[in-house]
C-alpha cells in the first residue's frame, strides 16, 4: 500500500481500497448514481464524520454539479469543488486510506487518478471544562480538552499573532497520532526549537496514546526522578511559558500539554502566583519551600534526633517522646516505615476509588488506622504525627509530578538516617543537590538562576516579577 497509486478505473480504485480495509465495519463505501451510472464514489468512516457537513457541503455540490461526461467530473475533483473546511487532492492510495482514518472524506470519480479528500471529522469531543489537577482560584477556568484543534485554538484565543508557530507531525506507526509543536517565533531560541524537532523526528515506535509517551522519549535523563518537562491542562500556563520563549507540544487525544525546558523552581509555582498581589506570592512561595524540605526530611530528621542526637532535642521534648515511645515494640525507623507505608496506600486508595467517597476514604481511614495503631502500642504518637505533617507537607506543592520525586526519596532520606543519624541525612540532601545541579532539560541547566548563578534574577526565586518593570511602582 506504501508505493500504491490511485487508477483511472473507479471499480479499480473501490477493489484496492476495499482489500486495504478488509474486515472494517465501519468504514462506508457511497456511490451517487447519474441515470444509472455511477459518477462517484464517496469514501468515510462511520461516526467520524458529521453528517450535515456530508449532506449539505459535500453531497449537494455533487447534486448540484452532476455531469456525465468524466472529464468535467475530473475537473471538479482537481478544483476541490465542495463547500467545507481543509481539501486536498491526492492519488496515493496511502493518503486517502489515512485521510479517512482522520476523519476526511474521499471523493473518488471515474476517469480520473485523483481523489479529492474533504475534511469533515465531527465525533463527539468533550465539552470544555475547569482544570481538574491544576485548579485556581483566581483566573482563567478553561482546560485542554482531548480534540487537537480545540486546543490550538485555546492557544490562539491567547495569542492572537502570526509569530505564533505550530509545526505538525506524526508520530506512531499504527496511531499516525497528530503532535503540534508550538513556539514564539523570535522569542523561543532558535536552537531549543531545532533541538525539540529533532528529537520528534526521531521517535520510532507503534503507537502514541498520549503526551507521556513522547515525555519519555525526549527527555535528558528518563531514569531521574525529577520530571524534566511540565506538564498542564490550562491553556493560560501554556501561554505564559511560551511568551517566555519556551516551546509547547500538543497532542491529539491527550488533555495535557507538554512545556519545556523548565527548571526545578517551576514545581513550586501556581497559576495563582500570576494573578495575586506580589508580595502575598512571596508569602506563600515562602510555605512552598519550606513545606518541600519537610515533606523530604522531616521522618528523616525524626530518626536521627531521637535515635542518635538526642541531646540536640528540648529536655522536656525528649521526655515526652520516650514516654510516648516506652511500649512501643519496634525501633523508631520501623515505626516511621510501617506509616509511611499505611499513609502511601491510603493515598493510593483515595486517587483510585470513586471521586464522591475517595476523600472520604482517605481522611477516615487516616483517622481510623492512626487512632487503632497507638492504641494497640504498635505505633508512638509522635510518629503518627510527623508523618501526617509529611503528607500534609507534600500535598502544599502544586505540581503533582514534583511531589512524586520528593515521596520516593523520603524513603531513601529515611534509610539513612536510620544508619548514619544526621550524617546520613546530609548525605541525602547533598547527593540530591549534586543530581540537580548536573540535571538539565533540553539542554538547558535545571537550577538557574543559582546553577549558574544570575544575579539578577535571583529574586524571581521567591518573587513573582510583577507586570510592571522591576523597580518601578
């Protein structure tokens, strides 16, 4: 089918295209007859396509059109004669079987090896919506939806200029799956975009179901744990990043967008921070980090305080710890794994079950397991509430793929300790910090402005460049 042409013969042309969709159901083979002799054929899939634009756009042209003679019939092919949206010509067997795939219609004529192919894709699509993991309480409450031209156009909506680019590819030998990739022309470096090109070019696989298959594929370093390209569902994040002069990838079927490069700060801000007061972003970026270090140390710092340091604890605080602790009948770093692991599963749990009791489930179960376990003195109290404040700690950044990270290497952090006390912790730090300074994405280093150092723009760390210049009112 690779190399195979269309044919003058129309009963030729129905033959190769029929074998080529054998055993397809949905696919449906049209003529429109003229006195008897059919005039075209019309090629679509079923549910695929809208039906009043094949009706009034495509059907009544040929209607009103109708000739016998087949030339005049090859000339309306050539000249795209239909009222609807995108047309092409083609006379690759190929293009016609994938054009119909995608929702167009083929049009196919005796006497001529040209098949006009007429988009008119109109499946059902979800409505759309509010973001559901990226949720605000200030700005825009669109989100991208799973159609590939509704979120192009949400971008266009934003940035209404033709300096807004959008290069199309394919990708998936069996998916042929639509992927945009979208920049600021003059704004995004003209390396960064080649780089990203290059890189779609590149990926050879069966299929592409969604913007995850092409995140792994093209980033730096797949076996960090650190994510190296964003993710989002909002339409004004995407925006944002790209009057920023980076670059966005789209994806059909796929409700999420991929932004890259980005650094480790981007993990640690929100869509608020763009539509609250300055100095109430520094506030709560403050939290943010402060929350990150706690949601990586704090059982760490717990084992190592009381198990090796205990003489770096208040007097009275020690003492209450070790009455709590006094039947307990695992060691302090059991104690912490056997919640972290309780607290890792109910969160499991939460995301699984039904929207409506999942919370529900959570909090309860929570309660219920914590209460149950000091009771029965197989766990402290002190560690049921280190370990609440851990995930309470993880649950205040706002991006849920940097919280990951941070819930895996608390493990690692927590082992440590247990063996070196608070040596070990600062090893885990340290070893994090060395990973983070030699990550980058795209190419492009992941902690600046500190790694390199850009004076500045070191306040952007913690500040939200306000909208109007830096040191003006």
């Amino acid at each position: 089918m690779e190399k195979t042409l269309l044919s003058q013969s129309l009963k030729e042309n129905e033959q190769n295209l029929r074998d080529v969709f054998h055993l397809c159901s949905d696919i449906v083979f049209r003529y429109t007859y003229n006195q008897g002799t059919p005039e075209f054929l019309i090629l679509y899939l079923d549910g695929f396509v809208d039906m009043t634009v094949l009706e009034q756009s495509i059907l009544r042209p040929l209607m009103l059109n109708r000739n016998a003679e087949p030339d005049t019939m090859g000339k309306m092919i050539r000249d795209s004669f239909v009222f609807t949206g995108q047309t092409k010509t083609s006379n690759q067997v190929k293009d016609v079987v994938d054009s119909v795939l995608k929702g167009y219609v083929a049009i196919l004529t005796e006497g001529e090896s040209l098949a006009l192919l007429a988009d008119a894709a109109g499946f059902d699509k979800r409505a759309i919506d509010e973001p559901k993991t990226e949720k605000a309480s200030q700005g825009p409450r669109d989100c991208f939806t799973e159609a590939l031209r509704t979120n192009t156009m949400l971008l266009r909506r934003r940035i209404t200029t033709p300096r807004l680019k959008m290069e199309s590819f394919k990708l998936g030998e069996l998916t042929s799956t639509d992927v945009v990739l979208a920049y600021v022309e003059d704004i995004a470096k003209p390396g960064l975009i080649e780089e990203v090109r290059k890189r779609l070019k590149n990926i050879s696989t069966q299929g592409i179901l969604d913007a995850a298959y092409i995140e792994e594929r093209i980033q730096d370093r797949p076996k960090s744990p650190f994510p190296q390209i964003q993710k989002t569902e909002r339409p004004d994040t995407t925006a944002s990043s790209l009057i920023e002069g980076k670059v966005a990838i789209l994806v059909d079927c796929t409700p999420t967008v991929l932004i890259l490069p980005i650094n480790f700060w981007a993990g640690f801000q929100s869509a608020d921070d763009y539509y609250e007061r300055v100095d109430f972003v520094f506030a709560r970026r403050l939290v943010r980090y402060v929350m990150m270090f706690a949601s990586l140390t704090l059982p760490g710092l717990y084992i190592a305080l009381t198990t090796y340091h205990p003489d770096l604890l208040p007097g009275t605080l020690f003492i209450s710890i070790g009455e709590a602790r006094e039947k307990s009948p695992f060691p302090t770093i059991i104690e912490v794994l056997i919640m972290e692991f309780v607290f890792e599963g109910l969160q499991e749990a939460g995301i699984r079950m039904p929207s409506q009791i999942g919370p529900l489930v959570s909090i309860v179960g929570a309660l219920v397991v914590g209460q149950a376990a000091v009771e029965a003195n197989i766990v402290s109290a002190p560690i049921v509430i280190v370990v609440a404040l851990t995930g309470i700690a993880s649950f205040v950044i706002p991006r849920y793929a940097f919280a990951i990270p941070l819930r895996i290497l608390r493990f690692a952090i927590i082992f440590l300790a247990g063996i070196y006390g608070m040596y070990g912790v600062s090893i885990g730090v340290m070893a994090i910090m060395i990973h983070l300074v030699t990550l980058q994405s795209i190419g492009e280093s992941y902690l600046p402005p500190i790694m390199p150092l850009i004076r500045r723009r070191l306040k952007e760390v913690l500040l939200r460049p306000p909208h109007w210049p830096w040191g003006k009112p």
